[in-house]
C-alpha cells in the first residue's frame, strides 16, 4: 500500500519474531515485507507455521534482505543481535533489538552476567534503552533501540515510582519475577519439556539472572537513586504472562504511595494503575501491549509490595518494540496495538 | 465516528459477550455503544473486568437501550435469547442470537434435547442459520441470524464436502468432540472447577448433547443428504479450543477426499483446508476465527476421518457472529476479524 | 484386622478429607473404618467419588458414628471444626483437627484473621501444634492436635533455622507464597474457575491471608525470636503445590546459612535439605509428604532467600495430620507415607 | 530384608523407569537393588532426579548389573530392548519388557509400522503378552513378558467385550486415543515443549500409530474374531492419562452391552466398570494402575461407545509390568499396587 513504511524481522523462528508477524499483519503505517531466518531460508512462512497459512504467503529471507527496509526489527538471540547490527548501519534503516547485547552500558557487568564477550562499546552508546515511560523523549530522536528485558519492564514499571519518591528504603528491594514458559523462547530443554514443566513450579537462575543488571541500571536512571536489588525468577505452568511482585521497606504512607504512582501512570497509554487497590492478574493483559499495576502500603509489618503484570511477548518483547517503532516515526503510539487483552 | 453503525451487545457478562466485546472494540464499521447486562445494570464495566480498564469507560445497561441500535448481539441463554429477541423486533436492528434458541426447525425436537419451552414457531422460521460457507446467500438478506453452535460450526465444516461428495456412507458418522472449559461458559459448576478439570479429560453428555439434532439437521442441509450423526463430546483441560475428529466409512478415494475439501473451501476467507495431509492444532487458529481442516483416507481399514478445529469463542460464537454481521451488511467479509491467531 | 486402631474422617467431601482416605487406605496400623458427611450421610462413597470405586464400598455416616473411633480427623471448615469437637470429649478419641480453629493462642487475632467467632479458650489452649519439625515432643503427649495451615508449613520450615541463628534481621522478613488451586478446596467460586485460573496467575488475599498470624506466632516460638512477617499469596495454574519463598536481610554468611539448615534438618524423615544449592520445585514433593528446602545468600544485595515447597494437601494437610497420628502412638512417623513423590 | 527377591530396572532415566522406582519402593516381595542407565552409570540416583534424594541413595549401574537379579524390568526404547535380551538369557531371571519390540508376531508387520529391524523370531514367539484381563494364565507359566503398549491397553480392554459377543459388526471400529504427552517420554521434542502443547490439542501419527498393530493382533485374538481397526491418536495439555473412545455399528443390544462388559470384568482387580452409565475420567485411575470404561448404546444413531481411561505410566506401563510380575510369582495380583488414585 502506497504511503507503508517497510518492515523487517530478522529471527524469523523464534516466538519473539513470531509475535512481531502477529502485530504488524494489522499495523496501519509499517508493511512486514521481509521475515529473515537464516536457517529456514527460501522455505514458505506458511508451511512452517501452519497458523500464518493465507496470512503469509511469501518464504523466509536471508540477511541481506533487511537492508532495503525503513524498519529492522531484530528478534535473534543475545550474542547474535549485535554481530548483526554493524552489517545494517550503512542502510539509512531505524533498528530495534530485542535482545540484551544493548543494554548495559558497563561491558564487564555485560561480561559478567551473560558470559558472553561484549559488545563494541559505541553501538552501545548509541543504543537508546525503550521504556518509553522512563525515557519517551529520547527515543523520539533514536536510530537504534535496545528493547527492554520481560522481567526489567515489569520491574522497573512496578518499581520506579516508589524509588523516585523515596517511599521504599533503597538498598531493601527483593523482586519475586514468576513467568510463563514462553519467555525461554523455542528452544528445547528439560525446562521446557511439558512434562516437567506442567503442574509445577520452580525457581531457577538463582542470584545469576541477567536481567539483574539492567533492572539495577535503568531502574537507577528512572528513579534517579541507584539501589542494589534481589531477583529471584520463578517459572510458572502457563504459556504467557510475567508477574513480578516487589517487596522493600516501607518508607512512607499509603497515600503518599497511591499518589505516586497514579502520578507516574496517568498519561501512559499502555500502563494502567490499579487505583481500586486490587491486585492484577497476568490474564488481564494476555495478548495485549498493556502492563497492569498494583500497590499495597502494610503499615503493620513495614512493608511495600507492588504487583506488576504483562504478556512477556508483547509489552515484555513484540509489543514494546513495536510501541517504541510508533514513537520514533510520530505515529499514535498505539497504532498496531489496540487489541484488547483476551479474556479468558 | 460519523458513518459508523451502532451496535449492543447482550448477555454482558458472559464469555460470548466478552468476545464480542474484544472484536467490535476493532471493527472499522461498527461502534460498540452499549452493552446490557441486567444482573450489572449501572456498574462500571472496567472494574467488573479489569481487563478492559481504559477500554471502556461506560457502565452496563439495561435491555431498553438495545432497540436504539442498529445491530444487536443477543449472547444469553438458552430459553432467554428467544424472549427477548419479540421485544426488539419493533425496532429496526438486525438482530444476531449466538444461542441455541432459534438452530431447530421443529420444535419437538428443540424441546426434546433442549428440555426447554420451544420457541415461538413464527420466530424460528424467520432466523437464518449464520455459517457462511453453506449459507452466505440467505443471510445476506437475513434481518435475524441464528448463530451455529460451537460443536456445530466445526462439526458440519469438517464433514459436509464429504457426505455432499458422497465420500462416506451415510448412517456411519462418529464424531469425537473435544472441547476447552471456556465453552461451558462463566456459570460455576463442578465441571469447570480447576481442580477436577486440570491434568483430567472427561466424557460428557453422552447421547444427549444439544448439538447433535442442529448437525444432523444443518449437515444434511447442506451436503443434500439426511444421515444420522453420533456425537461424544469430551471436556479438555484448556480454556480455547474445539477439535471435532469425524470418523465414518470411506465410499471414495483419498484423490476425491482431497478435492472435495479444495473445491469446497478454496475461496473461503475463514476456512482454511490444509492440502498437506498434515493435521491441523487447535492452537493455529487460537483468539482467531479461522477453521482449520486435515482430512484422511485409510484405505487399509476402509475408514474416512477429518480434524477441524476452531476456536469455541471465535468461530464458534463472537468471530461467526461478527462474519455474519459483516454479509448482511455488504462489508468485506472479514472486517474486524483481521486478528492473527496467537501463537504460542 | 485385629489390632489396628480405627480412624474417622470427618468432612468426607472436601480434598482434604479425600486425601486421608488415599494415605488411610494403605497404613499399616490404622483401618479407616468410618467417613462422615452430614450432607452425603447415607450416599455410597464409590458412586459420589468413583475414583474409589471398589476401593471403598461403604456409605457416608454422620457424626454420631466418630466417637466410637480411636482418631478422629477432622477436615472441615473453619469455624464448623472448633464446634465439633466439645461432642467428641466424652470419647477417648485423638482428635486431629485439619482447620485454623486451634492455631492461635490469641482469641483477638483470631477474630480478627478469620473473621468468626473465636473457640473456646480452654480447647485452644488443650491442642498442640502439630509441626512436628519443631514440636515433637509436645506431640508425642498430645491428644488434641491443631495441625498447621499449608501456607504456615512451608513458611515457617523454609524459615525458621535462619531466624533462629540469627542470620536474618528480624523485621525484614518477605514472603512469596505460591500455591496450587486445590488449596481453595472444592468449593465453588471464580478464582477456582478453570477458564479464569488456567494460564493466569494471580495475587490474593492482599495484606489478609489469614496464615500470617499462624506463622508469626510459630515461627517466633520455633526461633526464640519474634518478628514481623508479610506474606503476599498468589494462585498457580496447577491443582497441587505450594512454594513460599522467603526473603529477608542477610545477617550471616553462606557458610552459617547451609549449615543451619543441614543441622535443623538433617535428622527429619520428610523435611529434605539441599545441599546441593539448586532449589527445589514443587513436582519434587508432588503427591508425599515431604517438604524440600533450598537457600541461598546473595552476599552483593544482601539478601537471604529460601525456597520451601510441600504438597498442600499432603505435608500441608493430610500427610503431617498422619504423621502427626503417627508420633501420638508411637509408630514410625513415616507409617501410611511411604509414597514416593509422583514423578512426572 | 530376607525373603524378598531382587529386581533391577533397565532405563533408568525415562520416565517408565522412574514409575516403577515409585512402585517397587514399596513392594511386599520385591527388592530393588538395581537401577541401570549406561548414560548415568556411576551418577548418584536422588542427585539426578531429585524427587528421590533420601529415597534411593545408590547410583546408576551398567547393564552386566542385571544379571544377578530374579525379575528384570526393561523400559528402553524400541529396537534396543530385543537387542539387550539375549545377553540376559543365560541368567534365570524372569524378564519382562515395557518396549513394543516384542508384541507382535509378524516381523513384517512389525517393520513396517516401527520401521526397524525386527527382532529375532524364536525371541519374540518365546514371549508372552501380558495383558492378565485376557491371558492370566499364560502370564503365569511365562519367563519373558511382553508388556502392551499404553494405548493398546486402553483400546483392547475397552473394545474386546463387545467384539467378542458380536455386539459390533467388525470392520467397523475406530478409535479416537487421547493421550497426556507423558507418554512421549523425556525425549524432547517440539510436540513435548511446554510452550506448543499446553492450551492445544493435536491429531498425531495419523495412519501410522505404531500400537494399531498390536491392538489388530490382540483384540482379534481376546475376541475370537479378527477386525480391522482405525485409530487416530490425539495429544493432550496434560501429562498423564490415556482414554481410547471407541466407536463402531451397534450389533445387539444395551442390556446385552451392559452384560457383555459386567461379565469380562467382575472378578478383575484392576478393570472397572461402570456399571452406572456414567463415563470415566482420566483423574479417576491418576496415579493408580486402574483401567475404568463405560460403555453405550446408541440406538438412535446405531452407533456402540465405549469408553476406557487408564494412568499411561501405570496400566499403560510400570503397573501393568508389576501386576504381570505378581502373576509370574503367584503373589497377590494387587501387590505394591494399592495406591489409591491420586484425586485431585
């Protein structure tokens, strides 16, 4: 259509990519006309997917494909994402990745928790890091975006606004991160495996978590007050849905607590605050782009806690690039994300 | 917006209703201004159902502010949707019924599987049976659609060009349905219980389902030969989804089967028949109102079987009710349905 | 058989009463000679519960027929127990009361928590809580015993060797309980609706849970220390488990922290310590009566975790009332509960 | 313990293997003393899996372990189990296999369907198929068990009834097998990930079941009378339990029906009929090595129904080699095989 911006995803395979297909089939201003997968080139999108049958028609790209589109989106692993960036710079291209190669600025923290080497040090910096409700300004101006982590966008989110306004003691922060099984992506593991996984809970990557850093980092600048914080991951018999409750010192009022984040979240067109005090629950945003928040002030025990839900593919990957594609083009941040949460 | 129609939804509460809801919110020629529920009169949809908060703003109403609209949506029970639909019939609407109420031409055979009061005789006779792929004609000039049943839809979809085809010899149709909890609705009862539904599947209704006499009598319909149809309807533990495997004797050769299939759906927007031999999942058509079909000719053991799937709340409920709408009233046929289906 | 002692259970319908039927079934010194249900009281228990079809082959009594037995469970509600059991002293019964009725010395906190009428003084003061992990002795003499709440379970084991070791600022305690819907029992409601729980999870109970009195108040006696507890539940799409994870300010080294826990628990028949450093999962337990530990210092956040994880219905209901039985007579404590964990 | 004779498990890592670890843990008459996996060898047992820490504090041996043991179970894939017993025939252990090497006949039939070498001749005819419903008294005098498929099992004891009084015309039975992904085993797999299993049902190995076989062979040979059978296998979002739904033309009638199965199954310790009308639910036999089934007549259509449910890993596997076991020994049918089933 006359007028569409072109977009890439590169990662063709993996749920992240897939999710991207999902909403761009329906965005008003961008056209999806290339899926990159290496590994499935030339093969039919159709075929492999059987759910995209008559919705895609065309076939898996290779890389170099990527370079005639306005959009490139980057759904590949952590690692890959950042060998791929260089090769796309020359294209006049705005790129948004989702992986993690982007964003920590400190290479030894990037070293030390993804045991990977890190990336050149000016791509990063010129990465602009995409929660648009901390940082909305500066990614109107990007070229290239490091899309947040699932569990740092619930955290930060259902954090932030308690730090700012120092009504939780920095230093005390123990974030309890439950998600769906989704989040480890397509590969398979005994972790995956359904019969494993199914009627089960369990905690795993303890006190190793990469997202760790990030939330420390980008918590710290939209908070203003750098702390040190715990998270403990948890993953939960479901297919979607992260929840991350926050626990700390309390270090204020109830109102005082209401106040902040009703502040925080009242123009926000995806983070929707709970004023009723009720806790969300993961299925009130599954599917959608929206990030659901609750807060409690227990005056008895000294204690904050915060309850902050998303789908973990949309406003925790898919969704939340695509949000951060509408901000950088001066579109309705919404555009391509108005599909209502399902239920049930 | 100027040049949108208006439309109500009834049964507010519900699941089907709930559906609709997620739909029309999208739907570029109509505007959902009113949704009833008289249990809720007066209450603020968005806290009843949180997952609409910021969605909608506006409170359940009343029966009475149905007429104002131009099409109406009646997603209540059996036995209610029929007593409600002569209050309206002053009123110009098209008026859609996802119930049962109006399916059955005779009405012992509505009062002997549903055990209910038969519906108003005139009543019945002016609805249209809503499945497109049989019976686009007729509802094109239909004022009142009775919406298939979820079994239904994916019962007479994934058999028709089989018996019209004769492929099968009548009078030797078992149909295995296979069905999410959601299609029992949001009434509590120990069926749809977590505990005694997860990690359990569970026969139900055995010669007695309601759906039977509606496919017996729409099958025949449509493929121009009346055959007696067995139906075991078996609960699964998942919330979406309807898989009816249909087993019969084989009177033709897979080459036919084939193209029976392809003829019959080639120009469908919503059913799509998979050419490969592979079978369809429920999950390639999830939050979608797609159909999907897999079809299978054992010529060792002389046996015909088909899969079809659908989504009980989509293509067998809101999503039908919406295509419909959209036949009656000229629009591209897949207006407001564009969604993707949701994978994984 | 001659020289077994004969066992009621009391409040025959529930889950927690259908779980002393699975362990009674198989002890080797008890014979589970009567089931009472005043609201099935004559009705054939293999044809209300055909999973014991054949297996139980007599009818529900009423309460009457309890006093002639040696133990009594009792699995009813809250507030229904404490009432039953002034007409069972005339017996020489052991009684076993499954509820919260016994739990808190406190008749205020009671009233306050539950929201009921507090039961009598002297009986509160008569029963013995019946953890044996920290009570064993007291137990052993007992004949009243108020057997602690699933969530209270896996909070205090998974807690209390730091506590009582000093290794945690007392105040800074934060609990993460997690649990299966079975927990909810078989009561009707919509958190226990399977469309609304399945790929869903969710935080209840904010600030009310009414088990945080039952830990504060064991967990202080069982530490020598009294503190402060917040405890946040959340709803698990799974029928069985329950894991607390708890956290708190570290005041101690890793060292201290494994070794507290080897001591507390390395002569116990069900609590499992892993020394292993992984944290358990809740599959590990599934089906037994034991409750699997793992912790974990992160001396860079300063924070203490643990993970504790049981059956509800077995270490957190009807397997610890056995064990329990068990310690009351003298037997092997692991008698009737030998199962091994169902895996997978 | 003296008395007790020894068995070892060969496997030891799958799933089958972990199920009869559960059962003879606590079997009145057998020991065991020997777990092998050549994978594992040397690795401690409870590290590996950690359900069974405090449980089994031994570790992997390598095959020449078997040896020196009375009973040998084997739970290894097919193609390697027929390859494994000739290195054991020396010993004079009683030998029983869980794979499908040896279940029929046919070397041809057998290679066409597994697409493997078949084994050798005069070993397979040695063997004996231990299903104890329709061939107790073999099983008693025999030295090497066959052990059924897990759907095989369900569909013999859920159709051969009715096939043996004529009360369906043969060639014309199909049965539709539903089955939790437990029964994959802990391969991984793409139809085992969580993520593409769970919320989803899936026609698999249409036309090409490798049980079809055995059920042809079997049932012909239970029933008298030789019949083509179709089954169409379907995987569930669960992890355990079967259920086969049976369909063909009703020769005879209810009461005949009702007869027919209360006869084949009154004296059986471990079939259970429904004498009710009621169907069965996978949950009822969860855990237990119970075989359920119910039965209909459906005069209207002419259509016969039944209905069988079975635990995949106990009657579909471990249980059933355990029972096979106890028949071999002339020890009591149930023993170590008393668990009640596990509900909810």
């Amino acid at each position: 259509m006359t007028g569409l911006k072109q977009a890439a995803v590169v990662g063709g395979t993996g749920y992240g990519a897939l999710e991207l297909i999902r909403i761009l089939e329906n965005h008003p201003f961008l056209e999806l006309t290339t899926v990159i997968s290496q590994s499935e080139e030339g093969n039919d999108i159709g075929e492999r997917y059987p759910h995209l049958q008559t919705i895609r028609t065309d076939s898996f790209k290779n890389m170099e494909a990527a370079a005639a589109c306005d959009v490139i989106f980057i759904a590949a692993p952590a690692g890959v994402a950042s060998k791929l960036i260089p090769t796309l710079s020359a294209s006049k291209s705005q790129i948004i990745d989702l992986s993690g190669d982007l964003r920590l600025e400190d290479s030894d923290v990037y070293e030390a928790w993804y045991g990977l080497e890190p990336p050149d040090k000016a791509m990063q910096q010129h990465a602009v890091y995409g929660l648009p409700e901390v940082n909305r300004e500066t990614i109107r101006e990007a070229r290239l975006i490091s899309n947040p982590g699932c569990f740092a966008t619930a955290a930060i989110l259902g954090m932030y606004p308690a730090v700012k306004q120092q009504l939780i003691e920095p230093g005390t922060i123990m974030m309890d991160g439950k998600t769906g099984v989704s989040g480890a992506g397509r590969k398979m593991s005994m972790m995956t495996h359904f019969s494993e996984t199914n009627e089960n809970i369990k905690a795993y990557r303890t006190g190793a978590h990469q997202h760790v850093p990030e939330i420390e980092e980008h918590l710290g600048k939209a908070a203003g007050i750098q702390t040190p914080v715990y998270l403990q991951t948890h993953l939960m018999p479901m297919t979607r849905g992260i929840m991350v409750t926050s626990y700390g010192r309390l270090a204020g009022s109830a109102t005082e607590l209401q106040q902040a984040y009703e502040t925080a979240y009242e123009h926000e067109p995806f983070t929707r605050f709970r004023k009723s005090g009720l806790m969300p629950q993961t299925k009130d945003v599954y599917g959608s782009s929206y990030c659901d928040i609750g807060v409690f002030a227990d005056e008895r025990s000294g204690t904050l806690m915060t309850v902050a839900v998303i789908d973990n593919l949309m406003k925790g990957a898919a969704g939340q690039a695509v949000q951060n594609c509408n901000i950088m083009n001066g579109w309705a941040e919404y555009s391509g994300l108005q599909m209502v949460p399902q239920y049930p």
